[in-house]
C-alpha cells in the first residue's frame, strides 16, 4: 500500500510526506526505499545514462525493456494485434496502408513467422520460405494478415518440376487461410525434398531457411510498431512511446503511454538516438509472451512520428516553416516573388515534388563539406535553397567553419607557418590565387577527414572493417531517424490534427472573427453561444463567457466547441459573409477529420479533397498570402496522403502525450532539481514497474547469472506477494497483488487505465425510487400521447410503468429524454426495416416484468439541405390527422444519438430574458441576458459534430452529405490571386523595406544621439571635479540639462 501511495502518477508524495507515514506496521522510508530497489532489480528494468554527441548528458529508460514488459502485461498484451487486418472498415494503424506494403524494403520489417499456437505451436512457418498446403500445394508465403477475423497469408505459388526443381509464379498473388499450411521448409527437407529454385527466382531463394530461425533458436518472433513523440515542456525536451500495435481505444488511455527520456540539455535529435538504438529489424530481445505462455524473440520497428510541426520539422532535418521552403513534406516554395508566381502559388494548395530521405542525406552532407570551407555564407545558402537544416549537424557545422577559418589563417597568412607555396616571391596574381586555392580545398578535405573520425570514442568502438569509419554517420553527425529503414520522415511525421487544425485552421479563423467584433457583437455570440444544445456533442458545457472574455487565450477544447458550434452562432451580420463561408467550410472539415473509423476510404478520400479545397480557397479569397506564411494551412493539402498511408487522423493526434505531460509536471515538481533527468527518469521507471507488477505481469526468476531480454543482468528475484505462480523461470505477482488493480476503479483511474465498460446495447439505467413516477401506461406516455401499450400490456392498476433515466444505444451511447436519435422502424433488422429520425421523449420501464420501452416523437429530415446553413433540417413529422406524430420503440432497435441546433434563424428567435449568473454552483443575484427559443419544430442536423460523424453521414441521403465545391474552376481563381500578388506584393515589399530602412535610421539616430549625451555627462563630471571649476562649468551643466535624452542608466 505505501508503494502504491509512492507511485501514483497524478497524485504524486514528495519524500517529506512519505517519511511523516508513521503509523503500526508501516515500514520505514528507507525501508520502502530499499523495498523499491529490489523491486526493480527482479524485474531487470532500469534506467541508463548516456552522454550525446553533442556531450550533453541524460537518463533514459530503454525503449526494449519498456516493450517487453507490454508483451508480459496480462492487461497489454491480449490488446495488441500482430498482424494487419485487410477487411473492413480503416479504423487502427493495422488497417493502414503502410502495413500492407509489399515491396522488398517493406516485407521483412512486417511479422516474419506464424504459427497455429492451439494445434502444433512447435510448427513455425516463416515468410519467404517454401511451405506445403493440406492439398499438397507448395507456396511461398509474403506477408501474415487477418481476413475478417481469420489469419492468412499472401504468397506465391510455386510448382515442382520433373528434376525437382521448384518454379515460382511470380505474376500472381495468392490468399489462403492460415489454417491450410501443413509442412513448412524444416518438414520438407526432412521429407527428402532439395531447396533449389529456378534461375530466374528472386534473390531471396537462395536464403531457406530464414535467417531469423537461428536467431529464434525454436522460439516464436514477433515483430511490435512503436509510435515515439517527443516535444518540448517548460524547459524539459520529452520523449514518450507507445505501442501501435494496441487499438486506438487503448493508446488514448493514459495507461499505455511509457517515459523514455527528458533532458534540459540535450535536444529531441540527440534523445532519439536512445529509440534508434533499441529498434530496427536485427535487434532482437527475449521476453515472456503472457498469451502464448512462453518465451519469445520481439523486435521494435518504428512506425509513425506524430508531434507539432516544429518537433516534426526537427525530425525531418527541415528549417521550419520560417524558411522560403516551409513544407518538411515537398519542396514548395522560393522567394517572395517567386511564390507568387502561377506554378508555384498553385503548388500550396496542391503540393510540390515530395523530399526524401536520400536528398535530405545528401543535403546534409554537402552543407558539413561546404563548412569545410570556413564560409557561413556558403552553409546559409545552402539551407535557404533547399530547406534542409539538421540541429546535429549544424553543432559540427559551426565548430567547422571555426576550425578552418583558424586554419586558413595559419597556412596562407602566418608569416611563419604559412604553406611554403606560398613564399615563393614570383608566384602572383592568378597564380597566387590559384594556390591559395587549392590549399583551402586541401583545408577542405582535412577537415571532412577529421570530422568522420569524430567523436573519437564512437569512432574507436567501430571495427577496423566497418564501413562506417569512412563516412559519415547517422547518430553522430546528422539525425539518427534519417537512418531508421523503417522509417520515412518526410512521409511518416503525418499532419497532426491537434496543432494543426485546431490550433491552426481554427484558431486563425477565430481570430479573424473576433478581431473585427465590437461589444455589441460580442455580447450577441456569448448570448446565442450558451443558448446552444450540447446533447450529443460530448460537451459538458460551451463555456461562453469563457470564450468571449478571453478570446486570445483559449486552449484545444475551447476550439472543438467553437469549431463544432460556432457557425449557428454567426448569421445575419455577426460576421462578414466570406467569414461565415470561412466556419461552414472549417466545421465540415473538422468533422470529416474526427473520424474513427472509415468504412469506404477511397469515397471518404474524394470528399476529403473537396473539404480541404474548400477551406483553402476561401483563406485565399480572404488572405492571398495567407496560404505562404501560414505553413499549417499548407500542410493539410497532405492530409489525404496522410490517411491513406497511416489511417484516420485522429490515430496520430497528440492529445494523450500532451496530457500525459501532467504526469511528467508532478514528477518535475517532485524532482530534486539537480539531477532532473536521473531523478524523473528513476521515478517514472519505478512508475512503470509498479504498474506492471499490480497488473499481474511477468518477470524473469533466473539467478544473477542469467540476462534478461535486454541483455543487463538479473539478480535472484522472488515474488512479489504471497504464494506467486510460476512457469518455469517466470513469476508474477501474487493473487491478493493482482486482485488489487482490478477491485480498486479509483487505483485504475490513478493509473489512467480504463476498465473496459460492459454497456449493453438497450439497457435502460433505473431511476432513484424517487424519481420513477409510477403511473398507468395512458399517464405515463405524456403529453396526451394514445399509444397502445405493448405486447402483453394492458391500461389496468396492475399495469404500472416507472419513468427511466437513460437508455444504451446500439453505439453505446447514453440517451437521455430530449436526445435526439435515429433508430429503426418495424422489427429492427437492417434488410426489413428503414432509419428513422427522433425524439426522446419518455423512457419507461413495467414494474411487473421490467420490460423497458421508449416513446419517441417522430422527425422527418427534408429532402433538401438548408441552403444558408448547407445542413440537413430536421422537422416534426404529423400523422395524416395532423397531428404530432410518435410512437414506442424498443430501446434495442435506438441506433445513436446525434447533435441538433434549433434553427434561430429561420424561428427569428431574438428575444432575450434576464437570467441568474451561477458561480461556484450557487445562484447569484447577478444577472445576464439569455435567449429564448420561439417553438418552432425545426431544427439542423448539426454536420459539424463531431461525435458520430460518421455514422450521421451513412444514415443520411447522399445528396444531403455530399461536398459542395467553393470555386467551379479553382486553377484559375488561383491564378487571379497570384496575378493580384505579382502587383500588390512588390509594393507591400517595398513598402516594408521602407519602413525597416526609417526604423534602422531611426534607431541608429537614437543611439548617436544617447551616446553624445552619455559623453556629455561624463565630461560635466570630469570639469566640475577640477577645482577650482573653469569659468565655463555653468554653460556646460544648462547644456546638458536642456538636453531630451537620457542615458540607458536613467542619470
């Protein structure tokens, strides 16, 4: 118990508490403390120093110690899903494109081997080996993947000729199901047959068996994608990883998120070297697999690199978007002149050609030779014209042209050790400077030499036939990612929706909004903003006058609301109509953004496109130049790459790591402040263990002569809790221990690890006794409603009906009355029944045998969207007699619940009221003005939501859901602006070139200015220390006091 009071991640206890928990049978703090470090010891996890290339120094916790724990986890590792999943709708990283790949780079950083683990788990079956069907086909399987839940393979056939000589049919893929492989390579050399392929095979038949399989050495392999992150906190640069092999559902919980590094010194660039280190495809560890009962191999292969654009420029050696080439992603851009011509201001909203890893590479290496030279001039025009500038190689950059401008001095201009050619005194002019020349390409070349050698320590390690002692190296002397096979950065640091879009798209849109507001206008949208439903948006308030007061301050969640609500609050006049143009356009977009899960990717693609265009074209109608200096506006033209390769966008938001940075503050806050990155990385390793023990992990029993997975030492573990289970040399915690997490909810939440809720599709929530209203069917209905009681109902005494206060929808929702939802007519099968629109209007439930029953007032959606709004509207649907329409549903046949906003502006709702402030959940007597809602039954389906997005759009009309194109004839609209800014823009240059050249002469005047008047004070100083003072003391004290300008020290 005191170890969990230690380890708690959000309510953390300095060392002074702890020591004041004095109490009967509580150990000593030293004691716990001792405790703690065995604790750690048995479990093999420890955190490691290391020293940077740049010699800054930091402590981390190593990304394969951190992996094998998942992969011992009983809470983790039953989530993860090895293989990709080629069925159904996009919804996780193993749906995604870059999963699938099936090129030569690609295929052996996928899973390598699968096995039937219930019926021969000892049979394992390797990619690019020759394997035998049931029906006695030979294949050669690619790649592993699930069909519909089922494990298959992608392969190629193959046929034996008469000379036993195999045949592989390489024109065609085949699938089969897992299940059909009966031999794999080892089974048939021991059926006599001889691995020798055709000649014109592919070059890796001559490779069988599988290299890997003298590695496993008869264990299973298994191959797990890592997601790292890594920004800056306060002055702390972060790195934290996950594990993207788990459902999404899983990598937004706090719980799965795991600390490697933090540093005040040492950079991302430098911190990431840990994770490159640990990862690739020929680092394999042991570790126990708590599903398969056994041990495995594991290895961790890189997969995405989500974080803001600054960090994620960092990982592509790119100069940020300040640079004339903005994008990490292409090579759009150029001068200010040259962005305004046609070819290359349309490029912004299309894209440029893409950069890659080699040209960064190559970039980088030609900026390190050119330093060579001792010309920064050389270096900055290199990175002005492409774009590329790595933090690493930039620290060897400057110490270069150091190195050679001392250098140069010595050999061409020391009278002394000048190079000898040069004091010959016939040799001039061309001749002199041809030498001169060539002894700064000599400089040159020394120098490159030198610096491949550096740091000398990594440089000595290397064998003497590594090739990497004669050339530069990834790690020391540019960003070790540019390296990672798995990776490619350019293409592989997505846009991120978190600091792109909503504190991007959405936060400029905002303040062109709210900069051009007086108060009146401001009052209104406050007003009209609280008088918003928020009932299927997920919200539990709008924060109004939150949002108004303080309009240049808001914060991620302040955005999704505005974003989701504000377009309702802006008509007749609120705002400019481009503006409005502006939200409707931001809010369609957002939604398609928020997307879950993607049942027809290439459909939501073209509409994703359309979006983007949209928004794009109206930013430039607005601000022509806005699309240039904005480079967050530029990126989301890469979305729809992005999603295809990598899936929906909300999969690589960082809103988990940044909310995980909480966590990291406490930890900060608890730190001794000397050694911060030992202390924090000491504590969330403790952290780590800690979770992994009350999970019921696994752990390694070996003596102190075994190693573990990572390769450090053990020592002599024992258990932790009484009577532990073991298997083998393998051990958790005990019963009692691993009981602890799962009876304890408040434990879980501490630990941000949610336990899976077991809502069921149609069960309605009871009401307190005092609630529940008990009444005949006829009262209980409302509202006069004559509806005929269920089946096996009856209008009696006996037949009471209790009011409900929620019901679970098919989605998992929770409906409350007044939610609007949709749900299905007739019996609720989807081929016999329609999608219906509507109300809640009661939930009830008989008293008798507990059936529960929901009576719902009918809506009907329009046929035609709402042109003003370009939203769907909702209205009341009357029955032939004219009257309100409703009807009992089964609460299993409620499919979700979705956000409406009642049409105001077609209602003329423009009264407003006085109403109570509540502050502190007290109602004051301040008052404010609330507006009141004319009944009127219309109402928009509110498309910009972004709960149930997508489940909206599949229920509705195409007609009603489909994009609507801003400009018929984009390219040209574009070459207007650009036409426009060729004529405009050398005047605003002009103009600002101008108005610099003033504030330099300006301040230059100032200075000159300042500076004679310092000197005339300290002259009036020195005469009137002369005694006796000179006749002309006085003229020079009225000089200086008449005199407007004071001295930087105020005298």
């Amino acid at each position: 118990m005191v170890d969990m009071m230690d380890h708690l991640p959000r309510k953390p206890i300095s060392d002074d508490q702890m020591k004041e928990c004095k109490a009967v049978d509580v150990p000593t703090f030293r004691a716990l403390r001792n405790f703690q470090t065995e604790a750690a010891r048995r479990i093999g996890f420890r955190t490691t120093r290391h020293t940077t290339m740049l010699n800054n120094e930091y402590y981390a916790n190593r990304p394969a110690e951190l992996f094998r724990l998942n992969l011992s986890n009983p809470l983790v590792r039953p989530q993860m899903r090895l293989y990709p999943e080629v069925c159904g709708p996009v919804a996780e990283f193993f749906h995604s494109q870059k999963m699938l790949e099936m090129d030569e780079k690609t295929l052996d950083l996928a899973q390598l081997m699968w096995a039937d683990w219930k019926h021969a788990p000892q049979r394992h079956f390797y990619i690019k080996e020759l394997a035998q069907l049931r029906d006695e086909r030979f294949i050669v399987p690619l790649r592993w993947v699930t069909v519909c839940g089922v494990e298959s393979f992608d392969g190629l056939e193959v046929f034996c000729d008469e000379d036993k000589v195999f045949q592989i049919r390489t024109d065609r893929m085949i699938r089969e199901s897992a299940q059909e492989l009966k031999r794999n390579c080892l089974d048939l050399q021991a059926h006599g047959h001889k691995l020798i392929f055709s000649e014109e095979s592919p070059e890796w038949t001559a490779c069988m068996p599988h290299k890997a399989r003298a590695i496993a050495n008869g264990r299973p392999m298994i191959t797990m994608r890592m997601m790292p992150w890594s920004d800056d906190y306060n002055a702390h640069t972060n790195v934290y990883v996950a594990n993207a092999n788990l459902p999404h559902t899983k990598l937004q919980q706090e719980y799965f998120i795991q600390f490697v590094s933090t540093s005040q010194y040492a950079s991302s660039s430098e911190q990431m070297r840990v994770v490159v280190e640990d990862t690739g495809p020929d680092h394999w560890y042991t570790a126990y697999d708590c599903v398969l009962e056994q041990e495995v191999m594991f290895r961790i292969i890189p997969h995405v690199l989500p974080a803001d654009n600054p960090q994620q420029a960092e990982d592509c050696s790119h100069v940020t978007g300040k640079g004339n080439y903005p994008c990490r992603r292409c090579k759009v851009g150029g001068t200010a002149a040259e962005c305004e011509q046609d070819k290359n201001y349309e490029q912004f909203f299309t894209g440029a050609d893409p950069r890659t890893v080699e040209e960064t590479v190559r970039d980088i290496r030609e900026q390190l030779f050119t330093a060579c030279l001792g010309v920064q001039d050389g270096v900055d025009t290199l990175q002005t014209k492409t774009g590329v500038k790595d933090k690493i190689a930039q620290y060897w950059i400057e110490q270069l042209i150091e190195k050679a401008r001392s250098e140069q001095q010595i050999r061409l201009n020391d009278p002394v050790r000048k190079d000898t050619r040069l004091r010959d005194p016939h040799l001039k002019g061309d001749g002199r400077k041809a030498v001169k020349d060539e002894i700064k390409k000599e400089i040159q070349r020394e120098l490159f030499s030198w610096l491949i050698c550096q740091p000398v320590d990594t440089f000595e390690s290397l064998p003497e036939s590594s090739p990497l002692r004669s050339d530069l190296r990834p790690g020391d002397h540019y960003n070790a990612l540019l390296s990672v096979p798995s990776l490619d950065v350019h293409r592989d640091t997505p846009c991120e929706i978190l600091h792109t879009y909503l504190l991007g798209a959405d936060k400029y849109a905002w303040h062109k909004t709210n900069s051009e507001w007086d108060k009146k206008k401001e009052q209104l949208f406050s007003v009209r903003l609280r008088a918003s439903s928020i009932d299927g948006l997920a919200l539990t308030s709008v924060l109004g006058d939150y949002i108004t007061r303080y309009p240049n301050s808001l914060l991620r969640k302040h955005f999704k609301i505005i974003q989701q609500l504000a377009v309702f609050e802006l008509y007749d006049n609120v705002c400019p109509p481009l503006v409005f143009d502006l939200w409707k356009a931001t809010g369609e977009l957002g939604a398609m953004l928020w997307f879950h899960k993607i049942a027809n990717l290439e459909a939501y693609l073209d509409d994703l496109k359309v979006y983007i265009a949209n928004l794009l074209d109206i930013w430039a109608t607005i601000d022509p130049t806005r699309i240039i200096v904005k480079q967050k506006l530029h990126v989301l033209s890469h979305l729809v790459e992005d999603i295809r390769r990598h899936g929906p966008a909300v999969l690589y938001s960082t809103e988990i790591f940044e909310c995980w940075n909480t966590i990291f503050r406490h930890c900060s806050i608890h730190s001794n402040h000397h050694g911060a990155s030992h202390d924090i990385s000491r504590t969330l390793a403790d952290v780590e263990r800690f979770k992994h023990q009350v999970s019921g992990g696994w752990w390694n029993n070996e003596p102190e002569t075994c190693e573990n997975g990572c390769g450090q030492p053990a020592v002599n573990p024992q258990a932790l809790g009484p009577s532990p289970q073991s298997l083998g040399t393998y051990v958790q915690a005990g019963e009692s221990v691993r009981n602890f997490l799962v009876g304890h909810p408040e434990l879980q939440r501490r630990l941000g690890w949610v336990d899976p809720v077991l809502l069921k599709p149609g069960d309605v929530k009871h009401q307190p006794s005092k609630n529940e209203y008990p009444s005949l069917w006829s009262t209980a209905c409302g509202n006069g409603n004559l509806l005929p009681p269920p089946a096996g109902g009856h209008n009696s005494e006996e037949d009471i009906w209790l009011r409900c206060r929620h019901v679970v929808s098919q989605s998992l929702d929770i409906c409350r009355e007044g939610s609007f939802v949709f749900f299905r007519s007739g019996d609720g099968s989807e081929d016999s029944s329609e999608v219906n629109a509507g109300r809640i209007h009661r939930i009830l439930r008989r008293r008798l045998d507990g059936k529960a029953v929901v009576i719902m007032d009918q809506y009907s959606v329009n046929e035609e969207r709402d042109p003003y709004f370009n939203m769907p509207i909702l209205y009341r649907a009357t029955t032939s007699a004219g009257s309100p329409a409703c009807c009992s549903v089964d609460p299993k046949r409620i499919l979700f619940h979705f956000n409406t906003q009642h049409d105001c502006r077609h209602a003329k709702c423009t009264d407003l009221v006085d109403e109570p402030v509540v502050q502190e959940r007290q109602v004051t007597s301040l008052m404010r003005k609330a507006l009141i809602h004319n009944p009127i039954d219309r109402f928009l389906i509110n498309m910009h939501a972004l709960h149930n997005a997508a489940l909206i759009r599949e229920v509705l009309l195409r007609n009603l859901t489909q994009p609507i194109p801003y400009l018929a004839d984009r390219t040209a609209r574009h070459r207007e602006i650009a036409a426009g800014l060729r004529i405009s823009g050398p005047i605003r240059r002009a103009q600002t070139q101008a108005k610099a050249a003033e504030t330099r002469a300006r301040k230059k005047e100032s200075k000159m200015l300042r500076a004679y008047t310092i000197w005339c004070r300290r002259e009036l100083t020195r005469l009137l220390t002369i005694t006796p003072p000179p006749v002309y003391g006085k003229a020079a004290i009225l000089l200086i006091a008449r005199c407007p300008v004071r001295s930087p020290s105020g005298d």
